[in-house]
C-alpha cells in the first residue's frame, strides 16, 4: 500500500463480498437471515454473473485505476473467503502488478466488520484517518479523479470530517434487448467515487448510504470534469431497482457526444471494444 503522511487515500471495491452493508437487500437487521444470506450467496456466486462482473472489472475500474495521474493512493479488493476458489485466483491473477491494489479477503458478515482493522491499521500508518472513497467492479474513474479528490481534501483539511463528491458524469445503458444508450447525468454522491474523512478511524464509508451522506457530514461537490462511467445493465446487483428509478436529469447523449465527453477523462477507455459485456 501507499501512504503519504496524513494524505492517504484509499478506495474500497466490494467484489462479491457477501455480507451485509448498505445494499438495498441488506439495510434493515431484520433481513440478515440464514435463508437470505444462502439467497445471496447463490446469486452472488452465480457463474454467469461473476462472468460479466469480472469482463467489467478487467475493461472498466482497471485501466481506470493504471490510469491515474496521481499514483499516491490504494484500493482494497474486499471480497469474502466463500468466493469459489477459480474466481478467487482469477481476481488475484488481474490484481497481481498493481501497485496500489491490495486484496481483503474476509470471513466477515458485514462490511463494517471485515474492514475496521485494515483501517485503523491504514490510519496508524497515516497518523490519521485515511480519506476513503467508494467505486463499484463495474465503474470506472476520470484517471484525474485521484488528483481532484486530493486537492480538494486539502482545502477541508481543518474539518474534523467531511465528505467529497464528484457529481458529474457518464452513464451507459442497456437493459434486457433494448439498445445500448449513452447518457451524461449530474448524481451527488453517487457510489461511484464518493469519499469521505471520518472521525472514528475504524469507521468505513459503508456506514453511510451514499446519497444521504451530505445529511450526516459536512460535504461539498465539484463539478470539474466528467468523473465516472457507470453501467446500467442486466447484471447490476440492484438492476431492477436502478431501471425503475432512473435519474432524472440524466440526458440521453448519441455516441458521439459521448466519445467527445469521454476523451480527456477517459481516454483509456475510448480504444476498448465494450461490446462483450453487453451481450446476451
């Protein structure tokens, strides 16, 4: 991991993990039942699906990740020791010659539990809590998104804790036989790159249900750049809910507006064929 004395940066990527957090399927403790957690095992699990995550992870949050201008920064793979072993070498195997990736596997049933150690571990070694940030397997980053958040963090570097957002970005979709649609969307405190200093070093951001975080924590956003690429697709974990809320002021884009949006903040992306992990 890299640390640079009370600047740390870590990003937290749950990749299969089972246990509960903020997922919609696991908010409330009356949900966190043997029979819903054997559920989410076999969905979770489920070959086809770890598939398509692990074309998304390879052709989106990876090259984003090499891409970064700023190298000064980790990002933990949380995954849990019940995922099928072929899968488990197979994420080790992507991970392997990336500096800052670090794999968590953890026989913890939530996220708070499997990461309080690693963090108060990251925060000894940071003389501080670290600046967290969220990123989904299927996202990827502006590959200045590093460098923003640490600039920004600078300017709240007095604050107790605070929380960050970069709102501005790229959506694409496609559900069930629909064409593939392009959209640019303004999401405060969307998942993707969301980040947060907290008090309690042991405290993950997975305490926090993303969007109500500006509620609880003093926050601010900015709106330099595009700094995410989300999919929207069948194999989203909360795909139903996400298609039935779609943003409001998501604005449909033809390609080329998108390649045009794109080019600086993801020009790492424009030259891969993304085509497979749109197919049936």
């Amino acid at each position: 991991m890299v640390f640079s004395l009370g600047e740390a940066i870590v990003g937290i990527c749950r990749f299969s993990f089972l246990g509960w957090d903020d997922w919609v399927g696991g908010r409330e403790p009356w949900q966190h039942t043997p029979a819903r957690r054997e559920k989410q095992r076999l969905a979770l699990y489920a070959s086809e699906r770890l598939e398509r995550r692990f074309l998304a992870f390879e052709q989106l949050l990876l090259p984003s990740i090499r891409a970064q201008t700023d190298p000064d920064f980790s990002l933990w793979m949380l995954t849990s020791d019940s995922l099928p072993q072929p899968w488990m070498q197979r994420l080790h195997d992507l991970c392997a010659g990336i500096s800052q990736i670090s794999i968590i596997v953890s026989s913890a049933e939530d996220v708070g539990a499997a990461l309080m150690r690693p963090l108060r571990k990251a925060a000894r070694a940071n003389g501080g809590p670290v600046l967290q940030f969220r990123i989904d397997d299927d996202d990827a980053l502006s590959r200045h998104f590093i460098a923003r958040l640490r600039r920004e963090a600078r300017r709240l570097a007095e604050l107790p804790r605070f929380a960050i957002s970069f709102p501005r970005g790229l959506l694409i979709r496609r559900y069930g036989a629909e064409e593939v649609s392009y959209w640019r969307a303004h999401l405060p405190f969307i998942g993707a790159g969301a980040a947060v200093r907290l008090t309690d070093p042991g405290q993950s951001i997975f305490a926090f249900r993303h969007r109500l975080i500006p509620q609880e924590i003093h926050a601010m956003t900015s709106v330099e750049g595009q700094n995410f690429v989300i999919l929207r697709w069948n194999a989203g974990d909360t795909a139903a809910e996400q298609q039935k809320n779609w943003p409001r002021n998501a604005v449909e884009i033809p390609p080329g507006e998108f390649l045009r949006l794109a080019e600086d903040d993801f020009s790492f992306l424009l030259h891969q064929d993304l085509g497979c992990i749109f197919d049936p």
